[in-house]
C-alpha cells in the first residue's frame, strides 16, 4: 500500500490462471454457455459423470480417461483418431460436461480463451484492466495458459514473464518448455534477464548443479554463481530403495552424534510430504528425536 498507494494497491490482483479464468467466467460466463453459478469439477466429479455413460466400463479406465483428457485439454490437443475408445470418451465427456453448464479445470482457461476471442469488448475490458501482468513459474505454464497470456496481454501491456528452463519437470501434466524458450519471439522488445547470482549454496554446490543441468537439450543457458565460498565436498549414495534411504539417513545422523555432534545439526529435505513416512519410521526406530516443519507428522 505504501509503495503505490492504498487505493491502487487494492485493485492489484493475485491469480493463479485457473482462478483468473473463474473470475473471468463468473462476469461473463454466460456468453460461453456457462450457467451463472457453475460448479468446478474436479477429477471425482468427472469420473462420475463420464460413467453415467458407460454404466458396464472397469471404474479404473474412466479414471485413466479423465486423467488423459485433462492433459490432452491442457495441450488444446484433440484424442488420436486411431483410437477410437479414447476418441469416445473425449467426446462423450465434452458433449455431457457442456450438457451441465458446469466446468473442469482445463475449462477454466479454454472456456476464457473463447470468451476473449469471441467478445471484443471483454477483451478491451481486460486490456485496460491489466495494464501490468507478472507471470511467476512461466516454466510450468501449458499451452492453453499460454494462449491465455496472449489474450489478456493488449498492444500497452506491460508483460513480464518469471521462469528457469532448467526447472521444467511438469512435460507429464502437460507443461511445455516451448513457452519459456520462445518468449521473445512472441512478445516484441523483450529483455532477457538471467538471474545467476545465488546467495543460499555454496560454489560447491552450484558447480555440481551446472554440470547436471548442462545436459538438458532445450536451455538458454546460464552460470550459477556464488560469494559464498566453495564449502564443504559433496557426497552422494545411491540406495536401493526408499526403505534403504531412510536407514542411511538414520545412521548418517547417529554417525554425527558418535562424532560429538547435536540433533539440531541436522536437517532431512524431502521433496514430496509421503516421503516422510518411512524417514521417520528409521528416526523413531533408532531413537532419533525429530520435529517435522512446515507440515504436520505423517500419521497426525
């Protein structure tokens, strides 16, 4: 507020693009065919509307189904015609989704595509709406987000796009590195501006870093740098599996407390909360006392 003022403060707005396209949806959504109050659907809601239609279907191929044609959505892709029980499906749902007047999460954003590109005036509107648009994590935007962006960005928006290439791990849920790669080509006058410095690992760290992402194919490139200093050497251990993990990060802590170390000299980083599962199963077995932050216990 005191940077540009309360009152100009309160009409910034945060969005993540499916909750722009409901808001959008939910002012015009009429004019797509869509019912006032329309219901988001989510991946439950779809499966069981689809098998209204297949009452003899295995529940787990309509599951599969939704599945593959809410990527194929996110692609603005349409089944292959090879297949024809895909292409049934597809359709089927289309037809019964429409039928309802309600919308799934692919909708969101391909209904507002539609809305833009069909009502002039709902596009000016938003172009004098948004005069600046940030778009943070551009690498994990999918096609029809893209083409979103493009509606929404007027001749005098200013568009400013946040990303790292070398991040782009979604491809599976339809994410495309492509719009990150081709920014410039879209958006005339563009400034590149690589991020390179970084002020939480040590140059140890970073080298290890650039040398795995130098392989990726698809990249514009950058050098990670530190003041840090070069730190401590890296070890690594290839373990077996997911039980066998949790039994080396066990003893690597009882291994520091042998060496005169405290338990509140370490700290275990898991990427996906059901990790913790068996990590803390080895902690609580060896008697390693732990408190989980940011989350909760995984059986509380």
């Amino acid at each position: 507020g005191s940077f540009v003022g309360d009152e100009k403060a309160s009409q910034v707005m945060i969005k993540t693009f499916h909750s722009f396209g409901v808001w959008l949806l939910r002012k015009y959504g009429t004019r797509v065919g869509l019912d006032p109050n329309f219901k988001i659907y989510d991946d439950d809601d779809s499966v069981t509307l689809l098998s209204q239609y297949y009452p003899d279907a295995n529940k787990k191929d309509i599951s599969e189904a939704v599945k593959k044609i809410s990527v194929l959505k996110d692609r603005m892709q349409k089944p292959n015609p090879l297949d024809r029980r895909m292409m049934d499906y597809y359709f089927k749902y289309e037809e019964a989704l429409s039928q309802t007047g309600n919308v799934d999460f692919a909708d969101m954003i391909i209904k507002s595509i539609k809305l833009l590109n069909e009502n002039p005036d709902v596009k000016e509107y938003v172009h004098n709406r948004f005069r600046m648009i940030l778009v943070d994590e551009y690498q994990d935007s999918n096609t029809a987000q893209f083409l979103l962006l493009k509606q929404i960005v007027g001749p005098n928006t200013f568009i400013c796009a946040v990303g790292d290439d070398d991040q782009s791990i979604y491809r599976f849920r339809g994410a495309t590195i492509e719009n990150i790669m081709s920014f410039e080509q879209h958006y005339e006058n563009a400034r590149t501006i690589r991020l390179e410095q970084n002020y939480r690992s040590t140059q140890t760290i970073l080298d290890v870093a650039n040398e795995v992402i130098s392989n990726n194919t698809q990249r514009k490139g950058k050098n990670l740098w530190t003041d840090n200093g070069a730190g401590s050497p890296i070890s690594y251990h290839i373990a077996e599996s997911d039980r066998d993990e949790s039994f080396y990060i066990a003893d690597k802590i009882l291994d520091g407390i042998r060496n005169g170390g405290k338990y509140s000299d370490f700290a275990v980083l898991y990427r996906m909360n059901s990790q913790s599962n068996l990590i803390e199963q080895s902690l609580v077995r060896m008697g390693i006392p732990y408190r989980i932050i940011g989350g909760h216990k995984f059986y509380d």
